[in-house]
C-alpha cells in the first residue's frame, strides 16, 4: 500500500501551473496515540488554495515540500481513539494524498447517509460560506437587491439560490454569455452580467436599475469597482474572496472608491471567515438540507476524477473553467 | 444694513485658496411665509467643507457662484412661523454670510443658556460625530486599543477622550510633537504618534503592541494603511473623513490592501454620515453635556475672528494649523 501525494514543489511566479506540483508515492503513516488513520475520498478544489500560497493569512501558509494543502472529506480506515471508528465519513484538511494521519480533534464526523457530493460541497464549507456571508454578514432580507460575483463558482451557485429562497432579486456576475444563461435558465437568477464584455458597467447598471443592497464578493478588483459605484445607501459589501488577486502574484492596485464611498453612502463592507460560524453550523446545515431535499436548492458538482488530475483542477477552476463546485474523486 | 458674504467663485485645483472665494455685500433678504431669518452668530470651518467642493456626495456640491456652504449657530431675527421668535438661537446651514432667510424646517431650535462654543462644536454636530462613530459605527467598548487618526482635530479631540471614558486604551495620530504631546498631557490620550515622522510605522507599531480594535480614520490614504496592518482580528475601521483625499483635487491610489486584509482578519469597514443619527441626538447631546459639565471631556475651541477671515480659517485646517475645534465668530 502506497500514498500517493501531491508535494507543493514551488511557489508559482503568477498563476499556478501543475509544474508547482511534484508526485510522490511515501508509505501509509501509522496514526500515533490520539490519532486517527484517514483514507481520502473527496478532495475540495478552493480558489482559497491559491491564496494559501501567497502568505500567512487567516490559516498558515502552503510551503514548498508541503504535501498541498486541501479541505477533504474521507473515510477513517484505522483509529486511536473511542470518538471515531473505521468506516466513519469525516471532514478533515488532509490534503492532496490518499492517506493521513491526523489528530481526531481535527476531524468533524458528518453523516455517511448524505451524498458525498453534498457532504463536500452544498452541506460543506462551500454552502456555510454562501449561508452565513449571505445572512449572517450581509444581512440579506426579502426585497433586497443582491449581487453576487463567481455566481456560477461552488460559493456564488449557492449563494445566488439562497438569495433567490430568501425573497431577494439576485443578479449574477460571470464570466462569458455560456455561464451568464446557465445561470439564469438553470438556477433561477433574475438577471447575469458577463464581466468579459467590452459594456459590462453599463450591463450593470441595467440589471439593477435600482441600485444593489447587498453586494457578495468572491472576486475584488476591477467588478468590486463596478460594484461599488451601483450600492445603494447602507448597503452592505461581504467580502469573501478576491479571486482576482490571487494568482497574479503581486496585489492588486487598491480601489479609489475607498473608503470615501463608503463614507458618502454609509456602505458597510466587512470580511469573513466560514471557520468562524462554526457554532452556527448545525442550524445552517440543517437548513441547507432541507433546501436540497426539496428540490429548492440545485447543487452542481464539477468533478475531477482522480488524485493524479487534481493540479489540473486547480488551474482550471483559477482560469474561470468550472461551473458550480469543483472536486476531485479520490477514492 | 448689508449682508456680508462670502462666494464660492472658483473650485480649487488642487489645495484650496482664498481666492476661491470673493466677497460681496448684498442686501439682507426678507423672509418669505413659512421662513425665518436668521442671523449668524459662528460658523463652523470643517475638512467637509472642502469634500463639498469636488462633487455631490451625501448632499449637494458647492457650485461656483453660490454663498459658501456651512454649518452655522444662528439667532432669529424675523420670523413668519409661530414655532421660531426673535432671539432664538438655531442650527442651520446658513453658509458664510451675515444673514439668511431660510425654511424654519431646515433649522434646529437650541438652548440659549449653553455655551455657542460649545453649541457649535461638542454639542454640535462635531461632538455627534465622535459620539455615534465611535459608539454606534466602531462598538467601541472597555479594553479595545481605539486608534484615531486627526487626533488633534475637532472631532478627533472628542473621539479620544470619549473613547478614555468608555474605557479604552486611546492612542491618537496627529502632524508634529507639538500636538502629540498636547494630546498626551492635555487630553489624557493613553498615546500619540505623528504621522509626518520617518518612523511613523514603527511608532504605530510600538504604540499598539496588542494591535488595534476600533481605527476611527478621518483621514484615509496612507495612514489608512498603516492603520489596516495593525488591526485585531473582528476590528472596526470607522470611515468618517478622507481629509488625505479632499485638497488633493484628485482621489489618491487605493489601498492594496483592501479588501484582501478584511477578509484574513475579518474586519468590517463602514461608514456613516451624522446627521443619520438624528433620532438619537437628545440623549446623545444630553451625555455629552453631562460630560463637558462635570469636566470629564475637555473642549478646545480654535476661533477666527470675523467673517471676513472665513476663508483663511479653512486654509489652515485644511493645511493641519488647528488645535481642536475651528469656527469663526461672525457676530
């Protein structure tokens, strides 16, 4: 029995290419006491892991000879402790390999009834990122205008949904006319916006003619400007990601619409992390459940099959390729 | 009898001048029905003033050819409603002149036994401003590090010495030893950094070795920035001035760090306007009354001395030539 791993090799010099990555096969580790012997079978694909490789952030960063660092779900083949029994589905940050052997107060055992697709993705931190930003951040009520940028990614799929459940007219951001009616006909958008086009301010500012309530950032940059201008007063700005910055290699340049705009509007824009809301997860989860089972809330997986395939997952997702969530089939 | 004046004539290109403006001596105007006249008493000199300048913002811009705007204490000389008689004194927005006639909606009726210093400036808006900025907007509570930046400025004076009431650990940022040590050992500040030194990065840094929780920024631009990189986890950054980008005549570069830093460190960034905060002016003018009576919060009044030196006065604000509080004694 090997473990077949991905090592991050080399810091990417701009966007991440697979030549970042270095295949190795090492022995199965032994789990050691209070740990737990984790077989990976979903691997998550984050623009996040990207952003893990530019520095310290709210997490440690990714370092050359790392094996790479991921969100998984997996299934426990051999344990140290009572908590945990071969067999269970576990959530995990095992990472790029096939096996680890982790400490159990890391893991969170989900419930192997559930689809794995969901339990990765919709029931995942990709839906608690899309509930809490959504509600707990940006405090979205019926009758809101709510933007959403990435809104065909894992987070802006659901995201866009959730708005759409909640009484909110949702406007998608995406990338190409392909995306922009998937999101329409397929998910229930009231409106999409295509940032690759030569008019994508003045698309905007038609497809919210009375301005935006609640704008959800995944991306930064040039559509966070575009944005900006359409809020309305006391509107709120969920900063989720910034895509945008993280596989250029260097920062972007700062918008010169901040912070005097959110002076002369009473704008709020606040950060965010899902790890945060981990107390509220249970309530959300179950809530998300709910939505899927009734058919209220479509999931969209865009799987990659195989460990091997997982750098060329990455750069896709990074490149704009995937529509909904992104993982890799491990096992 | 003539109504002195001062005209807005010409927008500044780049830092503002006194020949932006022209004086003219017109005659006093009658009241209409439902209108007051009003003679100003002071008129407040605020960074605003010159926001009002480069475009609309949260109200109306100052266009070439109109009296100045201001915020003004005035004294009822005429009146057409039964709400408003001879010798009441009112808040208003009057502008640079000796007398308006103006609707007796637009005015606020105030207690004539209270200081007009104190009118116009603790117990005005300048005082409401540092009020529900560092209350309401920051959240500001026992044990936080609040940073201010235009320490030694009008609201920036409050701001400290509200935040030492509730509890805080103070440190201010002001231009020059002279004011850092005012605000040290005249205002009780825990601390004060000036932002013109060479190391101003690293006196910040020493200063706040436990970082920052609430940043009450009036001025935006690079000490935004310096400010961002020292903020806690779950910070407030109070946006209530951008004095950095008013004279400039252009807005500067954003902040590369925004919105990137929000999100790692889960920060929220908002701005408010105060005359939003109108419903709570009474008990919030009330407690700041109660304070400046039993001389737990210090004011600092920087009087010019007659209208016609209205325009100097905003020059040395704007340039950073004041200690506390300036208004001009019209009458």
């Amino acid at each position: 029995m090997t473990n077949r791993q991905w090592i991050f090799a080399r810091a990417p010099n701009g966007a991440v290419s697979p030549d970042c990555f270095e295949w190795r096969e090492a022995p199965v580790p032994v789990p050691g006491p209070g740990e737990v012997l984790v077989r990976t079978r979903m691997l998550s694909l984050d623009p996040a892991n990207r952003a893990w490789m530019n520095g310290p952030s709210y997490r440690e960063q990714v370092m050359p000879g790392d094996v790479m660092h991921g969100f998984t779900l997996g299934e426990v083949v051999a344990s140290n402790v009572p908590e945990f029994t071969t067999g269970d589905l576990v959530d995990g940050m095992s990472g790029w390999q096939d096996y680890a052997a982790v400490s159990a107060g890391s893991l969170t055992k989900r419930n192997a009834r559930l689809a794995p697709e969901h339990l990765i993705g919709v029931l995942g931190v990709t839906g608690l990122t899309a509930y809490h930003g959504l509600f707990d951040v940006g405090l979205a009520r019926p009758g809101d205008v709510v933007l959403v940028s990435a809104a065909a990614g894992a987070v802006g799929t659901i995201t866009g949904q959730l708005a759409r459940l909640a009484g909110c007219h949702v406007v998608g951001i995406a990338g190409g006319p392909e995306k922009c009616d998937w999101l329409v006909n397929e998910l229930g958008f009231h409106g999409a916006i295509d940032y690759k086009a030569a008019d994508f301010r003045a698309q905007l500012r038609a497809a919210c003619p009375n301005g935006v309530d609640v704008y959800f950032d995944n991306v930064a940059g040039e559509v966070l400007d575009a944005a900006l201008l359409s809020m309305n007063e006391r509107g709120r700005i969920v900063c989720c990601g910034a895509v945008s910055a993280y596989d250029g290699g260097v920062s972007p340049a700062g918008s010169p619409l901040l912070p005097g705009l959110l002076i002369t509007r009473r704008l709020r824009m606040e950060g965010f992390i899902v790890l945060d809301y981990a107390a509220a997860r249970p309530q959300a989860e179950a809530r998300l459940a709910g939505w899927v089972e009734a058919g209220q809330l479509k999931t969209f997986m865009d799987i990659v099959e195989g460990l091997e395939n997982a750098p060329a997952g990455l750069v896709r997702l990074l490149a704009g390729g995937n529509f909904g969530k992104m993982a890799v089939q491990v096992a």
